[in-house]
C-alpha cells in the first residue's frame, strides 16, 4: 500500500461533511489503531474573528490546527490517543493552550499554574463547551503520518500551527499570546506580599 500524495491528503482534510468533536471520537473509538491526520476547522468565523484562518474550498469554514498522530515512529500514541489530548487541559494540547491563549482575557477565564500554564478547571469545561459549538474536524488515514505532516503544514497554512509553520502572518501574534498566557498563570502562582 502506497503512502498518500499531500494533495490526497489535503482534499480528505477537506471532505465533507466535517465531523463533530463526539462524531471524530466515535469514529477512532471504532478504529483504536489508526495513524493519520487531522485538521482542525472553524465553523463560526466571528468566534475568533481576528484569526487568519485558511478558507474550506466549498464551505464558509477556516482550517486553524493540523496534528497527526503519532507524531513519530517511534511513538506508540496513535491517532486516538493524540486526538484525546484535545479533550483534556490546556497543558496537554498544543491547539488548546493557542485557543486558551487567544480566548482567556475575552470570556474572562480564570488562569492557574501547576508546572505550566492551565485553565482553572471550570474554564477548562468552558473551552471543552467552545470547541464543541465552534469547531469541527476531519481527518485521514496516513500509515506514517511524521513523514508528511511538515508538507501538509506548510500548504495547508494551518495559523495555530507553530512547528513547520514560522513563515505563517500569525507566527510571531500567537507567540506574543502564549507568552501572555503563560505569564498570567505563572503570576497566580507567585505569593502576594
């Protein structure tokens, strides 16, 4: 079996209907093994409206975040595993601290420190709840994923994407918001005079 072309696997990421967050579980929970890759899609463009996200070729949608899972060959954490990540805190989900990043101030999420930067646990409920009504997924089977997610990177231009993806408008603003975030749970964890 020959591993995908990036345009095959780009028009998958594109297929539609995009799935829920609770249909793409459903579907890895069906297929425990898979390796493969997933994008990340905003369906309610006002709801992060200063994001730069890459226009869905047929529906009003913009693709924010690509991973893949496992992200390595060496790695036994497979497709469902990595998604998984994606429904816990801010600390375990590159795409999760970005959103928290970008959202915390705006819906005036309470931020703590443990030994990085997280949501106070009802406000990780909160951006569990944001994700579910703002954003959907699809993805593709990809036996080794690791060896092309850099190419889907770079022409899918996902903006919540740092690694493969310095050259993107939004590199240097989502680090200036991480930095942001970061600094705001770690001054919650210093002691008040």
């Amino acid at each position: 079996m020959s591993s995908p072309t990036s345009r095959q696997v780009i028009a998958g990421l594109q297929r539609f209907p995009l799935l829920s967050i609770s249909e793409m579980r459903a579907a890895l929970d069906a297929d425990r093994t898979a390796h493969g890759i997933y994008a990340w899609w905003l369906i309610r463009s006002e709801a992060l409206p200063a994001l730069p996200t890459t226009a869905h070729p047929v529906e009003p949608y913009g693709l924010i975040y690509v991973g893949v899972g496992p992200g390595r060959a060496s790695s036994k954490r497979v497709l469902r595993a990595r998604f998984g990540d994606h429904r816990k805190d801010a600390g375990r989900s590159t795409l999760r601290r970005a959103l928290a990043s970008l959202l915390y101030q705006r819906e005036g999420w309470q931020l703590q420190w443990t030994d990085r930067p997280l949501l106070a646990d009802a406000d990780n409920d909160a951006l569990t709840a944001w994700m579910d009504a703002n954003l959907r997924v699809q993805w593709v089977r990809v036996l080794e994923p690791w060896d092309i997610e850099a190419q889907i990177v770079r022409e899918m231009r996902p903006p919540l994407n740092r690694t493969h993806n310095q050259a993107h408008p939004f590199y240097k603003e989502l680090g200036a918001a991480r930095k942001r975030f970061r600094a705001a749970a770690l001054a919650t964890a210093e002691p008040h005079s």
